[in-house]
C-alpha cells in the first residue's frame, strides 16, 4: 500500500451557474500551500502524505416538488487530541442541479498524518437558494450559501485513516439524519430537515474515493474542443440543445470520477452543418490524471435539454499523450454511443456501437508552474511584519478577563499564542529572523505627552521598528503591555502603508523579497474605507496581510478584507490581486490547522507575484 500513511487540505473546482461546471485554471495552486506547509512539518520529522477525495451519492432524497434535489456537500475536518470535537469546515463542492446520483468534480487535497486522528464529516444538502455570486470572481459562490436555509439531506462520518486503509480506498456509507446537537460544530449551524416522510436509513449513500498523489508536478495543461457531425444536434426545441463535455478520470477498477464540464458550445455553421467550439479549459495535470499522461480518461459530450434530462450524445476514451498527438494532427476523434439518440443514426461499429460525432482536439500543451518553493529555494525572502492591536475594547491589561493580561504564572494570553503560533509558521520562511513590530491603538508618551498613536514601533525604539525572532516580539509586546495606555480607534491603514513602504523599497531595488504583514485584532475596525483603499494601492507590490483575530467577538466584517469571492473595489478602483487572509483564533483546533488555514493562500500569492508582475522565471 505505498506512502498512504499520512496528511490533507483543499482543492477548488468551481461552477458556473445554471449552465455547467467551469473548471479552474489556477487550482494547482493549493499545491503550493501543501508544499509550504509539509516542507516545515517534514522539517520537524513528521510523516505525512498528499491524498485526494473525491465525492458522489446515489439515491439522495428528493426534496424538491416541480424538480429533483440540488445536492452540495459541506467537508468537515476535526484534529483535536481533546475529548471535545470541534469540527472546522475546509471546504464545499460545486452545486449540482436536478440530480439525485450526483457526482461531483471538485476535489479536496489533504495531508494524511500518520500519527494524528483525523476526523472527516460529510454533510449533504439540498440547495433551494442561489449563492451570491461576484461578477470579478470565478467562484460560484458556494460558500455563500446559507446552510439553515437549506435542506438538510443526511450527513456521514469516518477516519481518515479508514479511508485509506479501505479495500480499494473506497468507503460507502449509509446518509443519516443529524444529531440532536450540533455544538461541537464551528459554523453553529442548525440543520433544516424536510416535512416530508422519511424512513430510517432511506436517506441514500455516499461514496468517499481516495487517492494517494505526488506533489512534485506542477504542470497545467490547457485543452480546447471542437465538434462536428453531432447526432441531432441543432438549437430548436425538438433537439438535444447545445451540446457540452464531461471530462473523467478512470481508476484502477474502471470506475470514473469527473474532473471538469466545460460551458455550452458556441455554434457556427448552418442546417445540419453545425460546428460547435469550446473555450480552452487550464486546469492542474495533477488533478486531470495526477501527472500520469497515459492515463485513460473518459469524454463525454451530453446535450443540454431544455425540458428534460440532459442527453449523452457520445463519448471516447484517450489520455493526455494520444489527445497532444490528435491535436498535433488535426485527427478526429470518434464519439460512439451503443444506442443513438436518433433513430435516423445508421453509422454503426463493428462492437455494436454506432458513431454519433466527431471530436477535435484543437489545443493540448502542457506547461510547466513555478512552485512557492521553487522561489525559496532561489533565494527569495519572506520578510515578516507584526502589528498588535491595542485599543480599549480588549479590556485593561490589569485585569484578569483582558485579552492584554500578562499572567504571572506565564500563562499565555490570547496575543501571546497567536503571536507565538502563527510567527512560529512564518518565521520558518524568514532568512535573517529581524521582524518590524508596531502596536497600534494606543496612549504612548512622545516628549513627555502622551497621544494615542496608530502605528508605533513594539520595542519603544523610535529609531529602530526590528526586533529579533519570535521570542523578540513576545518580549516587545510584554514591555509594550506595561508601558502604554490602551485606547483607540482601530485603524488598519497606518500599519497597512508602514508595511507598504518597506515592500515598495524592495520592489524598486527589484530584491527577492516579499513581505508578509501579521495583524492581530480582537474586534471591528474603524476606518473601513480607508483600509480597502490602502490595500487596493499595495495590491501591487511584494506584500501579503494575515489577519488573525482574538477572543470571542464577530469578526464578519473581516470577510470584506478576506475577498475570497472577488477583488476589493471602491470607488472605481479594483485591487490587482487578492493580498488579505483572515483566520479567527476560535476556531482554529491545533497547530497544524492554523498552518494549513495562514498557507491557503500565501504561497499562490508569492507565485503570482514573482511570476506575474516581476515576470521572474525559475529554473
């Protein structure tokens, strides 16, 4: 059983609402969030492996009355060694319409650790409202959703371990109605179940498919089609509708998992002389094949039906290798069905299949990525920036419930975890271990006087912002705590445009320097507007923002800053790539959950970046 003795996170595939699944270029990406991730945990001695699950369900509750269920599942990991679950959500698959044996395409990439348990919960609903979608975002918008809106269609559990140890890595499992008590979740959700009669152990069945892969690849591959000749193919009511691609992986015991669908066809032709083209598809070649370029695939070409069931019109069979070759070529590819959908179909095959199109694969080249490490290991730095929150709201550092109370046992308060936690995840990709540190939010004397500041320097030097190490900043921050008076408002924009100004000289010196500024924050900001405008204006420059928020309050208003579902605008100005990642304290369940959730999105930045607006190449 190879290396499938270990660890686990998130890959995205999205969808494009109500037409069909858009697959994504940049999903190769998360790679190098894993990478980042399991080259410091390898570091320490930890064994850890890279798998992917993939996901689908067969006779799902019909919960809808004029049509079938619209299935999404919401993926729960737990990692805590403590009596009490607490479960955080990693991820969403896309939305399926109308379908009760759903398969879903988008898959999650984990880190297997061979000595944690690693709980997974899989809950499956019915999706009655439309998510919010971004016009700038490719997303399509599920994790918007609002689950106790939804339908609650059953839920199911197992060990990661079990998983991988399952005869052929595959587990299905019997949907179940939810427990009476959800506390132990991290959204608090409360799932709604439908009025209608529902037997005991009738809620359907998933199948949990995993699949152990490398992560040395770091190919995309870009695909583009075109058909001609398609069986009773044409735009009116009586026919098969505008025709789209299934794309699936075949495994080892020929069962099939879909990776990507592409959008409607464009038609061009006229009569029964129809062409009909497909944008090109960029996707990882590790999620296509998992980097194995003969390894069979399936395609699939379904007509869209405006009143009924869409139909399969044809498929074939190729890998990667023989799709470059057929483009190469100009080679058609013949799509066979074993009963056309047109009586009037009479081109039959020797096994009793008969033709019903031609596929042309215009465009197969693969390209190779740059990866987070690559960059590191060419000398790039991460240079680390600490900003602390100290307004009033956190509560007077001298009494006890305060987020700012230095315990004289050395217990540590709430900043001092996530000051230790998270500096000691960045800390790992700082060569010269020199941080600038600033406080900001409070009284501190200047000349005798003292005035609330909104960006001064940890270490009480006025010349000098750096201090050394982790344990540099906890002691800055103690003397800080001692020494200044707690005040307010919460401005981010000062300590924003301080970080700014030393990843601009960088950028001008066009150094291998890119600097990451740590936030931590225990409530609602103040200056909203000013902050989105800063951050649109750094979103140029070698400079990432990693807010972490403390204590109990609602941090919702972070979600802005976070702009997941598209770039920050105001004022008719857009931000030229995503910089922000927020993550609250709360809801973070060990260590290792708080460097997968900091390196989601760090490591693609610094790709980007370096690659995009530098244009530096690796080797």
């Amino acid at each position: 059983m190879s290396l499938f003795n270990m660890w686990f996170l998130v890959d995205l595939c999205q969808s494009w609402w109500p037409f069909r699944t858009r697959p994504l270029g940049y999903r190769c990406r998360s790679f190098n969030a894993l990478e980042a991730v399991q080259f410091m945990m390898k570091q320490s001695g930890e064994k850890i492996a890279t798998v992917q699950i993939s996901l689908s369900a067969s006779s799902l509750l019909d919960m809808d009355v004029f049509s079938k269920s619209d299935p999404m599942v919401v993926v729960e990991l737990c990692e805590t060694n403590t009596d009490v679950l607490v479960w955080s959500e990693i991820g969403r698959t896309e939305i399926i319409w109308n379908d009760l044996n759903p398969k879903w395409a988008k898959n999650f990439t984990l880190s297997y650790r061979f000595h944690a348990v690693q709980l997974l919960r899989f809950s499956v609903y019915d999706v009655d409202t439309l998510p919010r979608r971004s016009s700038s975002s490719s997303s399509n918008g599920e994790s918007t959703v609002r689950l106790e809106d939804q339908d609650f269609l059953g839920v199911t559990e197992c060990s990661l371990a079990e998983l991988v140890q399952a005869h052929g890595q595959v587990l299905t499992r019997e949907l179940r109605a939810p427990p009476q008590s959800s506390a132990g979740s991290t959204s608090g959700r409360r799932e709604r179940m439908s009025t209608k009669v529902q037997a005991p152990g009738k809620m359907g069945t998933l199948t949990i498919r995993v699949e152990e892969v490398p992560l040395e690849r770091h190919e995309t591959v870009t695909l583009q089609f075109h058909a001609q000749d398609l069986d009773k193919m044409d735009t009116s009511l009586f026919g098969n509708g505008i025709p789209y691609l299934k794309v699936s992986k075949i495994f080892e015991n020929g069962t099939a998992a879909p990776v990507f669908e592409t959008p409607l066809a464009v038609v061009g032709g006229q009569g029964r002389n129809l062409v009909w083209d497909w944008d090109p598809t960029v996707l990882s070649l590790q999620d296509l094949c998992n980097g194995d370029q003969e390894r069979p695939l399936r395609i699939e070409c379904f007509g869209n039906c405006l009143f009924s069931d869409d139909t399969l019109i044809g498929s074939t069979g190729r890998s990667v290798k023989q799709l470059a070759e057929d483009a190469q070529t100009s080679r058609a590819i013949p799509l066979t069905a074993l009963r056309s959908p047109s009586p009037l179909c009479r081109r039959k095959r020797p096994d009793g299949s008969e033709v019903t199109g031609k596929l042309f694969c215009k465009q197969c080249r693969i390209m190779g990525s740059a990866s987070f490490l690559q960059y590191v290991s060419m000398g790039c730095e991460i240079s680390f920036h600490v900003a602390i929150d100290f307004t009033a709201s956190n509560g007077h550092q001298s009494k006890m419930n305060s987020l700012h109370f230095i315990h004289p046992q050395g217990w540590e308060n709430p900043y001092q975890r996530a000051i230790r936690t998270v500096g000691t995840v960045v800390e790992f990709y700082d060569m010269d271990k020199r941080f600038p540190a600033w406080g900001f939010g409070a009284n501190v004397g200047r000349s005798g006087m003292f005035e609330v500041s909104h960006c001064f320097n940890l270490n009480g030097n006025p010349l000098d912002s750096e201090v050394v190490g982790v344990e540099g900043v906890l002691k800055a921050y103690s003397r800080a705590v001692h020494s200044v008076s707690l005040a307010g408002p919460t401005l981010f924009a000062p300590v924003i445009s301080k970080s700014a100004e030393i990843a601009e000289e960088h950028l001008k010196t066009r150094e291998l320097k890119y600097s990451v500024l740590l936030i931590i924050t225990d409530g609602i900001i103040n200056d909203i507007d000013s902050t989105i405008d800063t951050l649109i204006e750094a979103s140029r420059l070698p400079l990432s923002i990693l807010i972490v928020g403390v204590g109990s309050a609602d941090f919702s208003s972070m979600e802005v800053l976070d702009s997941d579902n598209g770039l920050l605008q105001r004022c008719g100005r857009q931000a030229e790539r995503d910089i922000v990642q927020f993550v609250a304290m709360k809801n973070i369940t060990s260590d290792h959950h708080l460097a997968r959730e900091l390196l989601a999105e760090l490591p693609g930045q610094v790709v980007q970046f370096m690659s995009g607006f530098l244009k530096i190449p690796v080797s």
